[in-house]
C-alpha cells in the first residue's frame, strides 16, 4: 500500500503541474501576490506515521481560510452544539464573501466555511476573553495538532488583512446589527485576521489534519480531539461548503471533505485512510488551488478513496 | 452483522415512529393529500440479496422527487458528461422549485436534482423520442432495477401533477428562453410528471438503489449499471443537493448520500454496504419525510455507517 | 407659442438624429429586426388640436410596450382600485422581464408596465371575455383615441412574439401558481402578444394619448376617457416605471411621464400641455429608444416642461 | 387662494389626526422612542412669504433621513454630475437599508436617498476636509435655507444613532471594499449621524425646502441656492425614490416629490407653488410617517396640486 501511495501521489504531482501556471494567484494583500506561483506542494500523513511527500512540502504557506476548520473544531468542543444556532451547516450556493443572504436571513450565516460564518464563529470561540488569549489557544491547538511548534502566525499577513479587510468588515457590522455577534468587531476581526495568517508547510497541515480522518482522535497520539459526532460534522460541512461555490464540483471530482484557503493550500479528509494537503498558489475561479485540486482529483482516483464507493 | 442490522432498524423505527405524526403531508394534489399520515416503511437491500424491512415496506407510494436519481442515471448514460453543460453539480442554496438563480445563471439550473434541473435533465433523456418510448425506458429502468415487474406509474397522480404543475411549467419556459430546452416544454413536462408519479414500496426503492452502494454495478446480478464514475458523480450530486436547501442538515446528520420525494419517500446509499429506503408522508419545512429522515440518522448511527467516519 | 414648439421639435430632431444610429435594434424576432434603424419620427399633439411633426411622423411602428399604458387604463376603468390587489405601483428596480421579484413576492408583480404586470392586467381586462372580443376592445380604443380607424394589429407581430415568447409564458404560468391568473395562460397570452403587436405612427400615438396630459379628458372631443383620478395613477406609475430599470434616469432628464416600447417608441405625457411621441428604433441597453430619449430630453428642456419646476 | 390654502390644511389636518395613533414610531433608539406618538403638525412654506400653518408646527423633531435631500443638494453644487458617478438615480425597489443591490452592482448605491447612497453622498461632500467643517457647512446651510438660527444637532441624537449605527457600518464598510468611499468609514459616519439628528420644526422645514419648488432659487431672498437642472433632478429624485420601497404608492397618493424620515417628518414639493412639511412620529411598514401621508394626500388632492395634473 505504502508503495503505491507514493507511486500514486508522485504521478499527481505530474500530472497536476502544467497547470500550475494557469490559475490566478491572490493579489489583495501584498504578501500573497508575490508567492511564486509554481510552488507547488503535497503531502500524506498516515495513521502510523509516516509521510508521504513531493515538492515544496515542506515550506510555509498562509492557510488563509483552511484555518477557518480548525477554529471549528476549537468552537464547537467549546460551545457544543449552541454554535448552531448562531450558523447554519448549509451550502450557501454563493461566494466566499456574499452578504446577500444574511440579509434575508436575519444575520445567521448559512455555514461556518464562508467569511460571515468563519467570523461569527471566531467570534463564539472568544467568549470573553481577549484577543491574545483567543489567538495563543488556536496557534497553540495548530502546534499540538501539527506536532510541529514551528508553526507560527504571520504577522505582516495579518496586518495586510486587517488594512484591506472591508469586506469582512462589513459582514462583521451586519451580523452584529442582528445581534449575532458578542464581542465588538474589531475585537472578533482581530483574532479572524490572526488565524488566516497562519503559516505551515503541507506536511505539518496533513499532520493536523489527521484527526478528522479518524473520528476526531489522533490516530498517533491516541489523543481525543473531539468527539465523533462533531468531528463528522466537521467533515460533512466540509464536504458540503468547503469550496463555497464550487463545493458541488470539488466533491464531485475528489470525493473527499476538504477546505481550500486562497494562500493556495487545500487540506482534504480521507476517513478512516489518511489527511492530505497540498499547496499551489494559483487559483481557480472560485477561489481554490487549480493544480491542486486537479492532484487531488488523480490521486484519489487512482487510490479509490472517494467515499462514494 | 444481520442481527444487528435488523435490531438497529427495528430500534429506527420505534424511535421515529411518534414523529409520523408530526409532519406536514403534501397537499397539492388530492392523490397525495389522501394518503394516511401514519403509514411508515423502511427497507433495507444487501448485496447478498437478503432484505431487512419494518412496517409498511410492502406498500407502493408515489416516489416524486426520488425518481430524479434514476432518470438522472439513464441522461448520465445516454449523454455522457455533455449533460453537465446543461445543468451544473453545486448545492442551489435555494428551495426545490426556485427559479431566481435561473435569471441570473442563463437558465442553467445548478443542479439535476431541483426541479428546473431535472427537467432539464428529462429533456435531455428525451433525446428526440417520444414521450411514450421515454417513458417506458425510464419504467422499465425501474422494474429492471426492484427486480420486480408491479412497478407502475399512477396515471390519475401524473395528470393531477400535470393539472397543477405551474410552477414547472414556468421553470421549463423560463429554460427555453435560453435555449436550454431540446423538446416542447409539453412533451418534457409530460415524461417529467410521469416520473414523478412512479409507485412502489420501500423494498422496492431500496433494491433499486443497490447499484449505487457498489460502484454502478449490481452487486446481485452483477450487471453494470452505469460506470463507476457516473456512480460516484451521482452520490456525490446526492450528498450536496438531494434535500434542497435542507442538504447540509441531512448530511450531517445521516451522514450518507440520499434523496427525498414529497410524498415522503428517501432513497439513502450506504456505499459498500446497503442501500435504504423510507417512507413516512408527513414532511418538514424543506420537503424531505420528517420521521423518515429521524429514523435514517438513528438507524446510520447506530451502525456507524456514516461516510465521514 | 406654436412657432416656439415647431422650433424646438425640429432643433431636437436635428439634435438627435446622429444617435439614430448608435443604438440597438430589437431582434428577437424578424418583423423588428428589419425594421430600417435610421427611421425616426416626432409628433407633439395639443389640445387644440393642432399637430407638430417632424421626420418619419406618419408611418407606423409596432408599439409593443407602450400598448401597456393603455390596456392598463381600461383594466382600471373596467375593474377599479381592485385592480391594484393584483398588481403593485412600485418600481421594480429590475429589468422588464425579470422574474425574481414573484418569487419572494408571491406572484404580485411590482407595477403594470413591467412584462409580468401587463399580463396579469391584461388577464384582468378579458374578466371572462373571449380572446377576439377583449382584443377588439383594446383596437378600438386606440382607434378611438387616435381618431384614426387605420390603426391595426400586426398579425405577423403577433405570431412571432407568440412563438418566441418562452420568457413570458414563463411569468405567466409562475403568476398562475399563485393563482394570480384568472385565465388559461394561453388565452391572457393571446390578448397580451396582439396588443404588443399594434402599429400605428407617432402622430397616431400622440393623439392616443392627450387625455393623459388632461385629466383623463380628450381636450378635443370633450370627452372624459377616465377619472382624473386613474389619469394621475397612471401618469405617476409612468413616470416611476415606465422604463423599467432605467425610469429614474428617463424621469431625471426629461421630466415627464412617459412609456417605452423595444419598437423604439415613446409615449411622454406634458401635464396640462401636450402630449409627444417619438420614434426610433435603435434602443439603449435599458431597451428605450437612444435617439428618442436624447430628443426628448433636449425637447423638454428647451420649452422647460419638466414637471419639476 | 390663501383662505384656500388655509381651509384644506386644517381639513387635512383634521382628517388624518386620528391615524396618529395607529402608526408606529421609531424605537431603535431612546431618543426618537420617547416621542409623543400624537404630536402632529403641518407647515406650507408660500413663495410671498407667508406662512399656513397647524398642530405642533413650531416644535422641532429629528430630520433624520429628509436631511438626505440637503446634503445631496450641497454635495450636487460642490462635485457637479460627477457625483453620479458614484451614486445612481434609479428607484431601488428595495427597503432604505437593503445592501443586496451593492454586492450585484459593485458598491454603487442605486440612488442618493437610499442609506447607502446617501453615506456616500456625504462622503463626497466631506471632499477632504474635516467633520467639523462639513458639519458646520450642513447646519449653516440648513440655517439659512430655514432663515433661522435656532436650528441646531440633537448631539444626544448623533451620538445614539452612532451607538446603534452597525447596519450603516456595513453598507460604508462595504462600499469602501469597492473603494467608493474617499474617507475612513467613520468619519464620513461621523458626518452622516450628525445631519441625520438635525432637529428643527416643520415651519422651518418648509422654508428651508422652498427653493426646491422654484428652480433652486429661493423666491423670498431672490438667491440662487442650485442651478436649476441641480434643482429638477433632485425634485424627480425625490420622486422616484424619496420613500424607498414604498415611493410608488406615494406618488401616486401625493402626486408631489416628497421626502420622509423615521422621525416622522416630510418634506413634500409643489413646483411653481409651495413646500409642504408635515410631522407625526406614528411610521407605516415602509418607515414614512402614516397621518403624515395620508393628510398629503388628502391636502393635495383637495387643491389639486398634483404634478401629474
């Protein structure tokens, strides 16, 4: 098995690469548009261990909204299901960044994966205490997660947020004038600008990811991470909102719960098997890595990981 | 493992039973309106040929929505990935018979499981032929599919569907408009509420379903039924968009591909394992068979078949 | 005064003109597609009844939404306010033929000049009446408006847009679910594709149209054509959504009530003073005639018209 | 004509003041909730000076969104039509706060008397100088435009509005994410609040809207206050969308342009004649005063001051 994963992964790799020229990459902070746009990472994390890697897999990225699934993870352990009745678990059939339907909705998003749900659940997993404190647990709960205290949070990423972040800021402003928001907005953008500034390379992220992989325990460790029943939630919101308006369409083709951040990194969901990540900075129209989900859609069609049978 | 499914469906059942009562059955045409509030079935297929069922898994009830899965398999076969240029695979966001994204998307419908996309998709499979021979290939699909011949359509539901069918209509002219209609909206419409009207009981459905549990192949007979990424597609299209704007609550919680009909049947693909089928009239707000769904969810949890781990 | 009007009218042909060939001909369907785009015809008619004309004055066009101002002033006459529980007096802020706003309205449209409103008043009009004889009464009306027995519906017109017209059977049989239709679509249809279909020329329309700028009064006949009170509804939904989602920019330049049709005529009302046709067939992207809309607003302007001091 | 004038303002007066009760006033802050429901007073500002006057005429209340005409006044006189580059003139057909329209149109309002526009409006007037100054520069204005210095800012007002202000936030914040804002979001808020609680009378609010009846020019001083094409577009301005949602059904009850805000107050035009304050805090559903309305309607219809004759 471990062979052919490698076979299978490095064939991915190559089959995905011409096209890392062709996707657009970021360009509304500084610090992301000027990523080379050929890099171009994977990694496997394993239940017992072991990597699988290729490219530069091994270099820091900005997750940018992967982190949106950890901060998640951290809310609902926090908040239990209440979380949900400040968010829905609905594809919303719109843009990261849509505001059209908190309107009709009375400032309830429709999920935690687009900016307006990320932010009101940020803004949940606070309760109260401060900005560092919040920031120090999600940082820390990457660390732990990655087992890698390299990971660390760009600052100047998350300054370059915080200067252009109008967009968020209005989403932030509207759920708070329907009372669903607890803290003041800066205070709650604060933290959110913070957690997508995260940097890690694609192996310490399939390593974070590998939890969800295996009913929220870590199958190294042995550590519960969460329960199952959250940890499945996690995955079938995922499945379902993980790319926005393209969700439908990487689920289709990968067959796999995954969250794609627009620093180009995609962290994807292979229950019961292994957490896969990968990393090219030029996007798709709907915001997620082009050769990286075309590696995606190869690898877990040679490997028949989809969990559609 | 056969005890214990038949314990868990039995428990499912008992479990879900009080809520029959509760949901809202469809009204809009008599044939459906009539129907007792409190029948209840659920069947499960298994490979092996055996059946677990409970309750009134013997009776036929009109399939509705749930027969989209099956013509949508046969456009699949017949069309090839062409079909995905007339109609897309991402969740709507919207209610069953929306037409609001149609305005602003050309007249392509996201997906072949909302109204305006399965219409599309009957069009589709169509394909130049009467309505008479579509009709009878799309009930012959079905009988070949149960294994069993009573199969039928309810001629007196499919003309209370064609008398009371406006809002289609107006979703299949709106289509048109945009060229996005082969055949007389009539002539569509006219296999499309034949469809609808398909009879049969639970251990019907879920026999039907089986191919989709084991990659396009019956596991029974053997036989291919459609290729393993066709398979795959429509389980994936069934997970995003098989409850409407009710998907992401249905795949958190049962966690498996399924699609609902309002006249409260739920086609539900265990993939390697089963296939279910329920039946429970009364509905909530979205559509899909109240105690229906209750029983899927204790009935999935139960046995830990839940494709997110 | 006389002199003063003839002046400008020409002053603005002239001015106009070179736009006569910067717009957009309807071509959805042949009759107006072929239509010469340099044809261009002016008519101011006056209470005395003198006449002004100027450029292609006498020859008829195909009146297409302006007809709607019209079979809205007898819908009114025949069935009163009650008329107003099935169609608002609000402008749209959409295009003429959207169907968003009957979705989350309930199949109300917004105000009788959109495609959707004029339906449903034409629908309203017939009050059980056959096709033929609800047809003949709006023909005549013109006839009699325009003190002209020329004037005559282009049954070419007519079948063409009935054979293209997907778009508003789609509107029509979406009012129809929510029962807001109270004929077979087909038969409101029939009535609402003739009376698009009316030729008549600028000096016929202007005529038509002078009890507008009277109170409901034809100052020429004497005759009371409708209550002063319908007069100023319709004048003040003309002039709120006469030109769909281009009515404000329409109301600020020239500053009169006025009604477009995608044949490239106009209908502007001067309250107490005047009532001014224009036609050209070339059409801005809010399907207004281009040249038309430039005379006018030169026109209005120069004999300070406006009805806002 | 004066003893007319004087006659059909009481009748008016007396004819709407029992539906002071039945309307609902503002309560999203104290200031405005602690209103007497049944103050009620109208004021007809005439060209020769005189005055007619009823009710609580000489006691201020907050201007709210009827300063949205001034500001757009000085904005208009300050930038000239390049404004409109940045606000439009269509009717919305969407409620005063609704920010659906911006994320279709790229961050541009659909007019200046909706929120969104008018915050833009004000950030335009701001044109880089202080909000002291641009403050100051509305008040005087407002001072001499009334011929009175009494009229001040409710600070108390400004600072509640600002507390509560989280809507308007969004639609600034997200206008600045398409850079149509040329000011930090709260400074041009600041501004923004701060006319919105202007507090004068409804005598002073007739004065001070006189030059809008005659072509911008102030008929008792003889000073040219806007150019007159200035003048005419903010009167159909005022038309169109000086109710939001519900201008349609203003027009055509009133026939004059007319501006409301949620303090209950509105200010009402009649070219060539008179301007028209009225004032009762009771709201109907769309937010403009009910008594107010409807002695509107009932006092133009008595005098026939329609525009639309």
């Amino acid at each position: 098995m471990s062979e052919e994963i490698q076979k299978h992964l490095y064939d991915a790799f190559e089959h995905a690469k011409p096209y890392c020229s062709q996707g657009r990459v970021a360009d509304y902070i500084p610090a992301l548009a000027e990523v080379d746009p050929l890099k171009f990472g994977m990694a496997v994390a394993l239940p017992n261990g072991e990597y699988y890697c290729v490219g530069d897999a091994d270099e820091p990225f900005s997750i940018q909204s992967v982190s949106k699934v950890f901060t998640l993870s951290l809310a609902l352990e926090r908040l239990g299901d209440d979380l949900w009745n400040s968010v829905g678990r609905e594809p919303s059939g719109s843009s990261f960044n849509s505001i059209v339907q908190l309107e009709t909705e009375c400032g309830k998003p429709r999920n935690p994966l687009i900016n307006a749900g990320a932010i009101v659940t940020t803004d949940r997993l606070i309760d109260g205490r401060s900005v560092e404190v919040t920031t120090e647990e999600i940082l820390a709960f990457m660390r732990e997660r990655s087992d890698d205290a390299t990971v660390f949070i760009d600052e100047d990423v998350a300054s370059s947020e915080a200067a252009t972040g109008s967009r968020n800021r209005s989403l932030a402003h509207f759920m708070s004038a329907f009372s669903n928001m607890r803290h003041p907005v800066e205070t709650s953008l604060s933290v959110y600008f913070r957690q997508c500034a995260i940097a890690m390379s694609t192996r310490q992220l399939a390593r974070a990811g590998l939890h969800y992989a295996f009913g929220g325990t870590d199958p190294i460790s042995g550590k519960s991470v969460m329960s199952t029943v959250n940890c499945r939630n996690i995955n079938a919101v995922m499945m379902g909102c993980g790319h926005y308006d393209n969700s439908g369409e990487f689920s289709t083709r990968v067959g796999l719960p995954g969250k794609s951040g627009v620093g180009g990194g995609i962290l994807t969901i292979a229950p019961g098997r292994a957490a896969i990540a990968v990393w090219s900075p030029g996007l798709n129209q709907a915001g997620t890595s082009l050769a990286g989900s075309m590696a995606l859609e190869y690898f877990t069609d040679a490997l028949d990981w989809s969990i559609f049978a």
